[in-house]
C-alpha cells in the first residue's frame, strides 16, 4: 500500500487562542511538562507557547525538516541567493515609510528580519513563516507606498515564498512525513494564490463573529501592551476609545478571509464561549487526535472554560467598559 503524506493547517485569528489551541488540538497527550510561557509575570496576561508545527508527532524542540536534511536542490539554492537583496530593498521601503507614519514598524520589520535571517541560512524552506511573509506587503497598496517598482518586487519575493513552501510539500511527500501547522491565515493569503496546494492537503479556519472579533481585538491590545512592557497600570487603558464596528455579516470580516478557502471551519463562540463538545471535538479530529479526547473529554471541556473565564477576568481588570459591554 503507498501511504501518502497528509497535510492540516489550522488558521486561527491573532488573539484567538492559537498557542492554547496548538497545546489542546495538534500536541494534545504530548504536551505534558512542555508548556513554555512567554515571559509575562503576571499570571493574569500569560500566554500559552507552544510550536505550531509539527512534523510525524515529533517533539524535538523545533518543529522544521530535520537540520541534517541534505539541501540539493541547486535552483532553488540558487534563487535564495537572488531574492536575498530583493528583499532587502523591500525592507527600506517599509522603514522609510514606517518612520514617519507607523509606531508598529520595530515589530514589523521584526518579522521581515525573521524570513530573511532564515533564507540566508537556507533553513526558510524547513518551517512554515506566513506568519511572517505577509509583512512584506502589509503596506503595499496604500498612500503610504508610492514606488511603483515596489510591485515588481513583491511579485518576486511571492515567486520564491511559493517555491520554497512547494519544495517543502515536495519532500514531506518524499519522505511520507506528515505535517501540521496552526498558524493564522490560509496560504493562499499569507503567501500566494499561486501557491499549488497537495491533493492530501485538508484545512481548517476559526470563524468569528462582529462580537468576537470586538472582544479578540480589546484582549489583543491589553496582552501585547503588556508583554511589551508599555503597561504602566490600568490608567494606560481608561480612556482607550472602545472601538466596536460591527458587521452585518460575518464573511464581511476581514479576519474570516481564510474561511472562504478553508475546507472546513470551526466557530470560536462555540469553541470559547458555549463550550460546545462537538466543536472542541471537531479540531480534535481535524489533527487526529479524536482518540485523546474522548478519553479526556471531562477535563479538556474544563480546560477550555477555563481558559475562556481568564480571558474575561483579563478584560473585566484592564478595561471594565469592555467587559460590560461583552
């Protein structure tokens, strides 16, 4: 019998529980003792850090093509080489246009240092980045980017994201090795429509509602304020504008983009705020772990209110007219 590589990828808004999600889901009887937290020293704002990658159910610390992988591919060796200071100048374009109108641009560029750290080591082929790779374009098609050329140029480097995460699909599938991933929005967003996808390849996307995405947006802004230190108490967020556009319908939301090419989808108010067994079970399942939760199924339920009443706490702490209006 020919076994065939299979492939899952999970998308998960930013501030929708990806990191808790990856440890539940994808890692589930794996996870025991592996939990990493994120620094915060308030147990209130902490994070759950997992890998959001994984290769066969290995947990080896860093979830990518094993390092000793021999790297043969010489044309594809050869474009790294080539993409390198195109992506440079991309780079000094956003800078140029992040120093005088964004205060996120260290975070940004952050991410773009990340992907080309990784191609000059020729190690980006190893690891799903698209949570990295649409930094490259975040800017493109405002008044903010002026340079014509600059298209010619992101056009190249998707050329190269897509063949660098075909070459990956092209050796897990030599290898029969399976993938899974949670990251946040399909590939065909993060990095290109271009991108050919395997006939094994299954996906997954959470679904959020006007409400919802008001309440990720608010928990977002209090955690990252916090973990970068930037908190100076609860005074940061008393006068903070409570932003709640709302939409009449739910695929009008920019961050369901990825339900609209995803196989399947899962709703975060039924995962979080019902908990709703056949939900929960149902991402479980996405990433074969069904087994593990019929057995634990008392417990994961539990830790999944849980998880969602922290949250709360979080919000009814920092900024009470949030939470009141939840």
């Amino acid at each position: 019998m020919n076994i065939m590589a299979e492939f899952r990828e999970f998308y998960v808004q930013v501030g929708a529980g990806s990191n808790f999600l990856a440890g539940k889901c994808l890692w589930a009887h794996m996870t025991d003792d592996a939990q990493v937290l994120d620094g915060n020293d308030n147990p209130l704002v902490n994070e759950f850090s997992f890998d959001r990658e994984q290769i066969n159910k290995v947990w080896n610390g860093i979830k990518r093509i094993p390092q000793e992988y021999k790297y043969d591919d010489e044309d594809l060796i050869s474009e790294s080489k080539r993409i390198l200071p195109i992506l440079v100048e991309l780079r000094q374009v956003i800078c140029e246009v992040g120093d005088k109108h964004l205060d996120k641009l260290k975070v940004d560029v952050g991410y773009i240092d990340t992907v080309i750290a990784e191609i000059k080591t020729n190690d980006f082929w190893k690891v799903d980045w698209s949570m990295c790779t649409p930094y490259f374009w975040k800017y493109n098609g405002s008044n903010l980017v002026t340079d014509t050329r600059v298209d010619t140029l992101l056009q190249e480097a998707k050329d190269y994201f897509v063949k660098c995460r075909e070459y990956y699909f092209k050796i897990c599938e030599q290898n029969n090795w399976n993938s899974s991933i949670i990251t946040h929005q399909h590939p065909h967003i993060a990095i290109s429509s271009q991108l050919k996808l395997p006939t094994t390849f299954k996906s997954l996307a959470m679904e959020i509602d006007a409400d919802v995405d008001f309440y990720i947006r608010h928990l977002v802004n209090i955690k990252h304020i916090y973990s970068l230190k930037r908190l100076q108490g609860k005074e940061y967020f008393k006068n903070q504008k409570i932003d709640k556009t709302l939409h009449e319908k739910i695929e009008d939301l920019y961050d369901n983009r990825s339900c609209k090419f995803a196989d399947d989808s899962v709703s975060y108010r039924k995962i979080f705020f019902e908990n709703n067994t056949d939900e929960i079970r149902k991402m479980y399942k996405f990433f074969d772990n069904e087994a593990h939760f019929d057995v634990n199924k008392t417990s994961i339920i539990k830790e999944f209110k849980e998880y969602n009443d922290d949250n709360m706490t979080v919000l009814k702490r920092y900024v009470p007219n949030v939470y009141e209006k939840m």
